[in-house]
C-alpha cells in the first residue's frame, strides 16, 4: 500500500505521534490531501523545537516555517542550555512574530527581552495565552512598564505566565486596564501589599491568580481599597508574610471558591511565626466563608531541636478543631527529620515536588492513618540517606516520580519500595559519603526503561567501581557530568566518546580539564547536538574568557553557535 492510499483517520494517528520537524521533512507538500491534514494539525497543536540540533532547526527556518506562518496557531522557541540562541536563529532567517498573523499561544523559555519586542508582541492581537519563562529584561522603570502595558493592552489575552528576572529594581506592573485576561502568575518577582492592589485592580476580570508574596510581620499593613470579587482561584507563594497581612489581602476576595498556599520558610530569617491550625481557622473562617477548596503546604524549620515530637504533637493539635475534622474534613500531615526540618501539608498531597530522608518521621490529623499514602501528583522527589535511620516507612508511595534525587547509599529493595521506578525519566545521583562506590549503578537504571537523562554529583569518576564508560542503557540520551568532583582528563574523554552512552549521547554537560578536547569530543559523539563546558581555570570575566570563547569558535565547525550562558558564566554552550 502507498503511503498517499492510507485512510485520514490513520494518517492523523501518525502526525500525533510524530515531531514538527519529522512531519515537515517526511510529507510536507506529497501532495494537497496531506498538506490539508498538516495544517490543521498545526492549527490544533504547538510548534514546538524544544529538542532539535542546530543544522535541523535551520533547516525548518529557511525551507518550511516562512510557507506555514500563516498556519500556526501555537509557537514554542526556547534559549535554554539544550537549543542556546534558537530566538537569534529564528530572527536571522528574517522570521518575526508578526508574521504569524493567526498566532493564539506564545510560549518563550530563557530569552532575552528586547524593548525591540514590545511593538512586535504588541501586534499579536488574537494573542489567547502567553508564556515567558526564565526569562530577563535589561530596563529602567519606565520601559519595564511599557512592556507591562503592552502585555495588558493585548485584546484576546486570557492567560499569561511570568516568570523575568529584571536587571535592577524593575517589576511588572501595569497602569492600563486588560478587560480579558483572567488567569494570571508572576513568579521570579516579590510584590508588596500595595503592588499586588495596583495588579488586581487593573485586571478587574481576573479569576485565578499565582504570585510571589512576601511581608514581615513587622511591615505596616495597609488596607486595601478595591473588593476583587471575580477572583475565584487564588495560589500564593511565599517565604514569609504576617498573619495581618495575609488576612488583608484574602478579605478583598469574598467570591474566593479555592486557595493553594504553599509557605517556604527553609532559607527566611524573618520574625514571622508558624501558623498554626488556629490561626488558619480564624483567618478562613472570617474572610473566605464561599472557599471550598484549601490546599496548603508550610516548609520550615523547628525553633527548638529539642523535643521534636512534641512540637509536631502540639502543632497538629491545632488542626483537630471541628472546623477542620468534621466541618471540612481537611485532613493535614507533618513530616520532619531529626534536624528540625519539616513540611506540613494539607491531605491528599498535590504539590509536584517533595524532599525526603532516611529519618523522616511522619504523623497526621487523619483518622486513619493508613490513607492518602499513594502520592500521584509528585513528579520530583529527592530522597536522602541518613545515619540515623537507613529506611523510611515502607507504606508511603509515589506513583509518577519523572525526576529522581537519590542518594546512592540508600539501598535499591527500599527505592523500590516507594517509587515506582518504570515511570523514571532523569535519574541524579549523589553521595555525602564514601558508600556511592558499592551501589550497582547498571542494576539500578536496568530498573528504569524510560530513562532518558542520567547525572551525578560529588562522584570521582576514578574512584567508581562501575564507571559511566561501562553502563549501558537504550534510552539515555542525556548525561550531566557538571557536578562531579574532578575535572575529566583527556584519556577519561576519550573513553566517555568511545562508551555506549557517549556513543548515543545527544546531550551532554561536563567537566574538562583541557579546551584542546572539545573538538574530539564532538568529532566522536556521533548523535551530539549539544555540548555544555566547565573547563578548569576557565574565568568567565575577562581577557581569558575571550580568548577561550574565541579558541572554539576557530577549532570548531563554523556551523557551530557557541556562547556563555547568561546567567552561569563559568558555563559555555556549544550547539551543533
């Protein structure tokens, strides 16, 4: 059978399952039916060239994208460390947002802001949702609200996601009226009391809304003069805020129906307490009487080391109220290590990450204690050893961990225990001891089939009983080397390239003691398309970092794009 023979319905099946670069290369143009299926595949689906070497994405720059612009309705481009500079390349093949004249989401990862921008964004008008992730922008005061004005001035604007760093004492905050966007997050920026009024009130029809919120408790409290009643959704996360604050803010939003506070106090030295289930029950109880929905999650260190069972005894006190067992039935639980660490957290656990280590206790306000142990919402999880206690009770489980953190004392019979390890994608080890060197490291990702990025930290390459130049994996495409603690010789290059995981390495950051092996490891990694370097002595500032940036740019293929990473200096990306 022709492929031109296949039935809609099948062809279809195979454009979800393919990547944009693949689709355009492999039935671009064959002929008007497949075409037609294309575009409204891309009318329905994200442009997305989030994992593409350099060569590709040229390619799709000045063969395919200026024949479908027109057609694009979603648009991903990121400068991260795994494409650097894919926003440049996209520029220089003459290609501009406002081309994309029916674009509806934008999403931006690690680029560089441009007041340049600001007119092109402007001119998105059936712009619906809008990303800038990781992100910065280089401005004084007035043009970091130009861009603000130009965000609220979108027309059909619903959703916007923020996250900037600003050089300076620049923020986001807008004095124009946005009469469409509803749903609102500003993270990498903290607002005080009054500039979270300014944002609310000039986004009247704002319903859910996620924001970086911090105050003493010592901070003046000032009333606010606007009631912001169409906000329904409310996440507020925070390092410290008073319990006046916090009441004054939730008292604008009577209409509020769900409130997600997630409270990290691990590296704050503020004079704000503990909240405690009083607390939270007076403050909800006067200013949310519509809230259905309370998910809470306080990260914190105990006063007192001593008597540490006490202290999780007498906080979880507060939380067995009526209002909260019977009323609600919002159950909490408290983990805590012996050093005073703790998180307290609303039942079931939905937050996407979560620490744990060999002496975590647990206890909880539940009736019964043996609910809400399976956790399907975490997705990140570190898990520490420690010589207090090697185990963690063995009844605690998490289904969808994606990201794991392990410590490689920790025995694999326990990690199996808690983690279902066939859903693993990026495994990170780590030691603080000397007992890395008796984990079977081959055994251990034999464990996880959908492995795909393996790194290490605190690792002597030399001192490993089974080397990364002997493990074997068929999907491991990526390998962090960064943080291991010695810089990798010449020789120990060389073995890296000629190894199976060097052999199908697309991604790779790494430690190197010599510039002059960089174009071995390029020539010899066969499916590299992206190199990250630490080399050693390697000053980012000054005369010699030039000279070592422009070292490269002469010994390697001039198709290569090679630069600094903006905010890691020591770090220079190579993509090929």
């Amino acid at each position: 059978m022709l492929l031109e023979d296949l039935p809609n319905e099948l062809f279809i099946e195979i454009i979800r399952c393919s990547s944009t670069l693949d689709l355009l290369r492999s039935f671009y143009n064959l002929n008007l039916r497949i075409n037609q299926l294309l575009f409204a595949h891309f009318r329905t689906s994200t442009i997305d060239f989030s994992s593409i070497a350099l060569r590709d994405f040229r390619l799709v720059c000045r063969e395919y994208l200026p024949l479908i612009v027109d057609q694009i309705t979603s648009l991903r481009l990121s400068n991260d460390d795994k494409t650097p500079q894919q926003m440049e390349v996209f520029l220089q093949h003459g290609l501009t947002l406002h081309q994309l004249s029916n674009l509806q989401s934008l999403s931006l990862y690690g680029i560089s802001l441009q007041e340049t921008m600001f007119s092109t964004i402007s001119q998105l008008r059936f712009l619906d949702r809008l990303t800038l992730a990781d992100c910065s922008l280089s401005c004084n005061q007035n043009a970091s609200q130009n861009f603000s004005n130009t965000i609220w001035s979108l027309p059909a604007l619903t959703y916007c996601y923020l996250n900037i760093s600003f050089k300076g004492d620049s923020f986001i905050l807008p004095t124009v009226e946005s009469l469409s966007l509803t749903c609102l997050s500003i993270w990498g920026i903290t607002y005080d009391q009054m500039q979270f009024n300014t944002i609310c009130r000039h986004t009247p029809c704002l319903e859910r809304c996620s924001i970086l919120f911090n105050m003493d408790s010592s901070d003046p409290v000032d009333l606010f003069q606007h009631r912001f009643s169409s906000v329904t959704r409310f996440r507020l996360h925070l390092s410290h805020i008073g319990e006046n604050h916090l009441e004054c803010i939730l008292q604008t939003m009577l209409n509020l129906r769900q409130l997600i506070i997630d409270i990290d106090s691990l590296d704050s030295h503020s004079s704000s307490p503990i909240f405690n289930g009083s607390q939270w029950e007076m403050i909800l109880r006067r200013r949310l009487p519509h809230l259905k929905v309370f998910r809470l999650r306080m990260k914190f260190y105990f006063p007192d080391e001593d008597d540490l069972d006490g202290q999780v005894a007498d906080l979880l006190r507060s939380f067995r109220s009526p209002f909260w067992l019977e009323e609600h039935q919002w159950f909490v639980r408290c983990h805590w290590n012996g050093e005073g660490e703790a998180s307290l957290y609303t039942l079931p656990y939905r937050y996407n990450d979560v620490w744990l280590d060999s002496s975590t206790k647990f206890q909880s306000t539940c009736p019964n204690n043996d609910h809400h142990w399976f956790h399907y919402h975490v997705n990140r999880l570190e898990y520490k050893s420690c010589p207090i206690r090697s185990e963690i009770p063995s009844v605690i489980r998490f289904r969808n961990v994606r990201d794991l953190w392990i410590d490689c004392s920790i025995p694999e019979r326990c990690l199996s225990d808690i983690c279902q390890l066939n859903q693993v994608t990026a495994l990170f080890l780590f030691t603080t001891s000397s007992t890395h060197a008796d984990v079977e490291l081959q055994d251990l990702i034999n464990r996880m089939p959908n492995l795909f990025s393996l790194g290490f930290h605190q690792f002597s390459i030399a001192g490993m009983q089974q080397p990364i130049f002997r493990l074997a994996h068929a999907k491991i495409r990526e390998l962090d080397l960064r943080f291991i603690s010695n810089f990798l010789t010449a020789d120990q290059c060389a073995a890296l390239c000629r190894s199976p995981l060097g052999q199908q390495c697309e991604v790779l950051y790494i430690r190197i003691e010599k510039k002059s092996v960089v174009p071995e490891l390029i020539h010899n990694m066969a499916n590299l398309r992206v190199l990250t370097i630490l080399l050693e002595g390697n000053n980012s500032t000054g005369t010699y970092g030039d000279v070592i940036i422009q070292w490269l740019r002469e010994h390697l293929p001039p198709t290569c794009l090679i630069n600094r990473d903006p905010e890691f200096r020591a770090e220079i990306h190579i993509w090929l």
